[in-house]
C-alpha cells in the first residue's frame, strides 16, 4: 500500500540499508472519497453513469498523446497551461484510480480532483504528477526471502536491479548519483524496461479506473 516500506537486509546488489523514504506524500488509501473530500461539492457527486474518455494527451491512441520515459521527469512547462488544467477524462471525474498489469495490485493509486475556473475535477496536469509522484516510492523487504517471494524469477529480479542501476547512474554529479543509489529501489524500477507512457486504457472495473499501459 502506499507509504508502506520493508528493508533489505542481506542483498548485496541491491539498494542500501540506510534508505530513508521519500518525503512524497501518498495518495492514499483506494477508496471512494469521502463527502468532504477536497471541501468541494463536485466530489460528492457520483460518478459519472456513461462511460468516460480519457484526454487525447493521455489516450495512447491520439496524435496528441504524451510519449515520455516515465521514469524521467516531465517537464510540464512544455505543455501549456490550459491543457493541463483541461479534464483528464470526458465526462469529468472527481477522482481517479490508476492500475498497472506490470505492478502489484496494492500499488494501485488515486489522482485526487484539482480546483480550476472551469470547477473541480481530475485533470491532465494532475494525472501527470500524481503518475510521477507515486511511481517513485521506495520499496523495501524485510530480507531476500521476502523480494524473492515477491519477484520469484531471478530473471526479473535481475532486469528490476538493473533498471535501478540504470536509474541512478544517468546523473552526472557523483554525490547526487550516490544520494539516489543509497534511496534504493523504487516502483518505476519495477516496469524494468517498460518505461515509455502508452497511454490510459480504460477498465471493466468502472468509469474511475484506468490502467497505465507502458512499453
């Protein structure tokens, strides 16, 4: 669950002991909001009964879309303002959750409604850095046994260690590129190579439930 951490303690490729979490906040817990929930009246609507459309920017099927290395960040100043503040979905939602096949079900996270002149709702800008933000919490184990039982493929633990090698080695400043390493792994490095934003699909699951497709 968001927030949740375990360490390593016996495994040498694999990030330090001394990892102290991200000050990222989380999302929260997956569950509707309550009526209160961001003091706004639009949350306390319900959800909308038709189906909704994602954003061209963030569709994966559109001319438009937003092709990015997730595992970089973004810099929103190249998208203008406007479209940022546009809804993510059509009709608007009041909060979303975002899913993942490459993931574990339990990192599954909620894009919470931000308040424009057009009213409140989810919006692009919102889904971008909530996708940043929630791909990037630690994940510790309490020991090798414990990564294993969660990735039993040594194949897969290999491919996850090296996108975390990946990851911290690309910056340039040596002191920063240790802080990082010493961070340890991170969800992002869970999509191994899968690191190309293909878009929201929509799920079966209802209107507020999308799934993050990379490649």
């Amino acid at each position: 669950m968001p927030g949740k951490h375990v360490r390593f303690e016996d495994v040498p490729s694999t990030p330090s002991l001394t990892y102290t979490p991200s000050n990222l906040s989380s999302t929260g817990p997956i569950t509707p909001p309550p009526l209160s929930y961001h003091g706004s009246p639009y949350a306390s609507k319900p959800l909308p009964a038709l189906a909704s459309r994602i954003h061209p920017l963030l569709s994966g099927s559109d001319a438009q879309t937003l092709r990015h290395d997730i595992s970089l960040p973004l810099d929103l100043s190249r998208i203008p303002d406007h479209i940022l503040n546009e809804p993510a979905t059509e009709p608007p939602l009041p909060y979303m959750i975002i899913t993942c096949a490459h993931l574990p079900r339990e990192w599954e996270f909620r894009v919470l409604s931000t308040r424009t002149k057009q009213g409140t709702f989810v919006t692009v800008g919102g889904v971008i850095s909530a996708l940043y933000a929630n791909l990037r919490f630690g994940v510790e184990f309490a020991n090798q046994g414990a990564y294993e039982a969660m990735v039993p493929s040594d194949h897969d633990r290999r491919m996850i260690n090296a996108a975390w090698k990946r990851r911290y080695t690309r910056i340039w400043d040596a002191k920063s590129q240790e802080e990082e390493r010493k961070k340890g792994l991170k969800r992002i490095d869970f999509l191994k190579d899968r690191n190309t934003f293909a878009g929201l699909a929509a799920t079966r699951h209802g209107p507020e439930i999308w799934e993050l497709v990379v490649s």
